[in-house]
C-alpha cells in the first residue's frame, strides 16, 4: 500500500503564454510539429510568471508583462504522461 503523504503524485508542469503582437495571437510549432503557444518547464524556485517571462524570452527574444492566469488544468500526451498545464 502507497502512503500518498510520503509519496505525492508529481506531475510535469507546463507554463504557457498567450501571447499578442499587433493583435494577432503568436503561435510556435512544437517538438511534435503541433500548433501551440509559447511555453515551457518551470524551474526550481522560479514563479509561473518568472517562467513564462523568460521562456518568452528565449523563445520569441521580446519582453513581456504577464496580465492575468487564463486556465489551469490536466493534460495526457499520448496516453503516457499526465503534465500539469498552467496559462
């Protein structure tokens, strides 16, 4: 039998952004040649909004201002893996 106290479910996070420049959404192709929106992992002791900002960054090389959380919720890639979503 499984203590969930001592052993909690862990899920990947991903932070994503909806971003707009000019009024038009910005979309990225992603490793598996999807349509999405900026994204990625958030890393140890880093906030969704510091996440975001920075893999905004890295991905587009513009800076942004984070306005309000969108949604959160569950995602099952394929079957195999349950990632936490956070917009």
């Amino acid at each position: 039998m499984c203590d969930k106290a001592m052993n909690p479910i862990k899920y990947p996070i991903s932070i994503k952004g909806v971003v707009v420049v000019n009024n038009q959404l910005v979309l990225l192709k992603n490793e598996r040649e999807e349509w999405g929106t900026p994204r990625g992992r958030i890393e140890p002791g880093e906030s969704p909004e510091d996440c975001l900002i920075r893999e905004i960054k890295e991905e587009l090389n513009i800076t942004c201002e984070i306005d309000h959380l969108v949604d959160v919720w569950m995602y099952n890639i394929i079957g195999t893996l349950d990632v936490f979503i956070v917009t």
